[in-house]
C-alpha cells in the first residue's frame, strides 16, 4: 500500500506541464509545479516586501554614516565627554 502524499505528489508531476517524469525542469532544477508567471509575482512581492524594510535607511541623512542600532549605542558610549571652557 503506498503513502497518500506519494500518490498525491506523483499524480501532481503527472499534470505538471513544465517538468519531466521525475519531477525537474530541463535545466536541472526541482520542478515547483507552478506556471512561471506565478513564480515572478511571487519573487516581485518577496523584493517590494525587502525594499519596504530598507525604506527607513534610505529616509536618514546623506552626510549621517549608517551604523547598526548595536554598534551605534556603542559609539555613543565610547565619546569622551567634551571639556568646557
């Protein structure tokens, strides 16, 4: 008696229009089952949602160098306080 998931999973390379036999494309690669259209969209959302996180570095001031929030606490602590005259 074979798994559910086998059977499942062989009918489903079986309908696939983009790989072989086995489950790969002709490049090589592990076939996704998906057409190219939908893999597109979905690395254009995975870049809109990585720029989306990047956009408030991009908000700070040209001449202020960026340092990470651990390593810019830190350079805070390290300046020597200043004297007055």
């Amino acid at each position: 008696m074979e798994d559910h998931t086998q059977m499942t999973s062989r009918w489903v390379v079986r309908q696939c229009p983009y790989c072989d036999e086995h489950g790969y494309l002709p490049n090589g690669y592990l076939c996704h089952h998906e057409p190219p259209e939908v893999l597109a969209e979905r690395a254009h959302r995975g870049a809109n949602l990585a720029r989306a996180q990047r956009r408030p570095l991009a908000t700070q001031s040209r001449d202020e160098p960026y340092l990470p929030p651990g390593l810019a606490a830190r350079h805070e602590t390290d300046q020597p306080e200043q004297e007055t005259a």
